[in-house]
C-alpha cells in the first residue's frame, strides 16, 4: 500500500538536537530514549505499540522505505525527512542506511524476564564488545531463548552498535542490564534452569551433555578476551567446552554463544516438538 503523500517536514533543530543527543551515552541514560538505525530494526520496533518516538527519513530513501513511512503514519509516529548531511549527525555508521528511528527504553526487570516458565536464557558475564552483544542477542532470539542478561561492567545495550548488530533481535525477546553476576545465576537457578558455563579447558564438552540438554538451561558466557573466571565458573551447575576438531585456537564469543544455544535449542524441539 502507497500512502497518499510522500512530502514529509523537515525537524525542527530541537528535534534534532534531541536525537545528536542520543549518540552519547549520557544523553541515552537521560533521555531514556536510544536509536535504531536501518529499515530491519525500525520495522520490528513499531510492532510494538509506543516504542518508537520517532522516525528520520533521507530525503533520497523515502521511496525506498514506503513500507515503514506507512506504518509509521499508522501508529501516529511523527516521521520527518532529512539531507544526507543532517543524517549522519545522528548516525555513527560510514554509510548511513537512510532511516534511523528515535526509541523509548525496553526497560525490563530480572523477575519479569524469567517470570513465565524460560525454557533458554542466555548470561552475558563482562561482554565488553557492542557487536558481540548485539549478535548474542540476535542469536538466542533465533534459536528461541527467552532472555538475554548482560551483567553488570556489560557493553551498554543501547549503545548504538549494539542496537544495530541486533538487527531487530532487541525488540523480541526481553533484554536486562546491569545485573550483578551472581544474583543473576540465583535467579535462573530459583526459575528452574540448569547453570552451564562456557570455559574452554573445562573437562566435560558440549557433546558429553546428550542427555542434560533438553532440560531448561541457562548458558553463562564470558568477556571476549579473558573468559569467566574461577570465582564465577564455580557459579555453575557445570563447566562446558565447545570441542574444536580444527587447528583454530578459540571460538569468539558470538559463534560459541550460537552453538550452545543452537545445541540446547535443537534438543528442547527434540523432546518437546510443537504440533
């Protein structure tokens, strides 16, 4: 469906004074409000009703996003249109990808994201790197979790790069922040779920737990570069490496995140196939 007009008004410079904000972290802590750039992410934002604040157009890229300026209009989002020059103020990307969406903050506590049965969670111990973040997120909302928890000294989830790695991935499934370790491993454990953490010396691999992963699970992965340690391996239930048959040192935190929670999430459809 076209709409019946695609003249859109230029922001007013609050408006886009507002959104250069949002590039800080301090303006996004303030505000309460964060970006989502690019036409997957804004797409899934505005399924959900008084997420997205607002959205900016390039001038050049109007056409080539009708669907979103639709439904944008539909939710009564305000929508403007921008030069390319203008919209880079508000992108931190080379190559801006010509829509870029103001959006209130998913706030979410620990008890309501484990609150209703979880099945697949995925704990995100000291994950520095905003990519790597964002694509664990993007990953357990593939393979089903129910939540990602990013501990406290965690990447900001809103951080920009984050939100774009996600690719959408953050308005599925319930994200929480800045919770301490521990409190997060005795909350998984109170809602019912098994505690493996990620270590690559650990003595039991991936393969050796056939039995134990259709059980409702909660994986614990650590910082990119130092991994978990002692202190917070001896959080878990059990310590688990991801056998490597190649000549690779090490899998980086996504693709190990990616491959437990595949592992956990093929034996979960397994033992409980949905009709």
């Amino acid at each position: 469906m076209i709409p019946e007009r695609l003249e859109l008004p230029e922001p007013s410079q609050a408006v886009l004074r507002a959104a250069r904000a949002l590039l800080r972290r301090k303006g996004r802590r303030a505000a309460r409000r964060f970006l989502a750039e690019g036409p997957q992410a804004i797409r899934e934002a505005l399924k959900l009703p008084g997420t997205v604040e607002t959205v900016f157009f390039r001038w050049s890229a109007v056409h080539d996003h009708v669907d979103l300026l639709t439904a944008a209009r539909a939710a009564d989002v305000p929508c403007y249109a921008l030069s390319e020059q203008n919209l880079a103020t508000i992108t931190d990307t080379v190559t801006p990808q010509g829509v870029v969406a103001v959006c209130r903050a998913l706030d979410l506590s620990l008890s309501d994201a484990l609150a209703d049965d979880p099945q697949l969670v995925v704990v995100c111990a000291q994950i520095r790197d905003p990519g790597n973040a964002g694509t664990v997120i993007r990953c357990a909302d593939a393979f089903g979790a129910d939540a990602v928890i990013l501990s406290s000294d965690s990447v900001e989830v809103y951080n920009p790069k984050t939100v774009r790695a996600s690719v959408g991935s953050i308005f599925h499934l319930p994200v929480v922040t800045g919770v301490d370790l521990a409190e997060a491993i005795d909350a998984c454990r109170t809602a019912g779920l098994q505690v493996f953490a990620t270590d690559g010396e650990a003595g039991t691999e991936l393969t050796d737990l056939a039995d134990r992963l259709a059980e409702p699970t909660a994986w614990v992965m650590g910082n990119e570069s130092w991994g978990l340690p002692t202190e917070h391996l001896q959080l878990a239930d059990t310590t688990v490496a991801v056998p490597i048959y190649g000549a690779a040192e090490s899998l980086n935190l996504a693709t190990a995140a990616a491959v437990c929670l595949y592992a956990s999430a093929s034996a979960q459809h397994t033992a409980h196939p949905v009709e």
